[in-house]
C-alpha cells in the first residue's frame, strides 16, 4: 500500500510459480509509477491481472496484463500484451501513465 492506493496484483495460471524476484520488481514498478502519480492519484485501488498464453516466439510465451485503477468517481483500464513478462507490464503500465497525463492536463483529479 502507497500512501492511500491498494495496490492488488494478480498472477493467473502458471504465472503462480513465477520467480519470487520477478514478482517482486513488477510490484516495485507499480509501486514506482504510484508514488510519480501520487498527487493526482491521492487514493484508491489499483489492480494488475497477468496471464500467459498458450502461443511463444522463440520459446517466449505470449502474456496479456490488465491494470485497473479506481478512485473518486474516476476510473481507468489499459492492458498490454507482449512476448515477456516484463515487456507486457511495462507496455501496460505506460498506458495507464499516458492515460493518468493526459487527465492531469484536463484539470481532472482523482
């Protein structure tokens, strides 16, 4: 928890096994882009789902992520979906950014 954001993340299916220092620098990387956001963000609930599908390149599976956010009224959803774990939160995560910008110029808090 940052401050007042419930930071949830949930690996699916064989990404229960995941390497406990993997899971630990998705977590960092949530963490990271909370405490950038925190004055716009103030309070709510974050949510992150990541699962791997069945199709690989190169012996590299495919995982789609999905991150939810909610706070004051206000909601946004992104999701990315990329060959590596890292590739596909960071691609998620950077929506979620874009997203979090472009309403802190339109004056809209959360």
């Amino acid at each position: 928890m940052v401050e007042n954001i419930a930071i949830s993340v949930r690996f699916a299916g064989k990404l229960r096994r995941l390497n406990p220092i993997d899971k630990r620098g998705i977590k960092e990387d949530i963490s990271g882009l909370v405490g950038k956001y925190r004055r716009v963000l103030r309070a709510g609930a974050l949510k992150l789902n990541i699962r791997q599908n069945s199709e690989k390149l190169k012996k590299v599976p495919l995982f789609l992520c999905k991150v939810r956010f909610w706070g004051r009224g206000k909601s946004i959803a992104a999701h990315g979906s990329e060959y590596g774990i890292n590739q596909t939160v960071d691609k998620a995560l950077r929506r979620v950014e874009h997203r979090l910008i472009r309403d802190k110029e339109r004056g809209l808090r959360f």
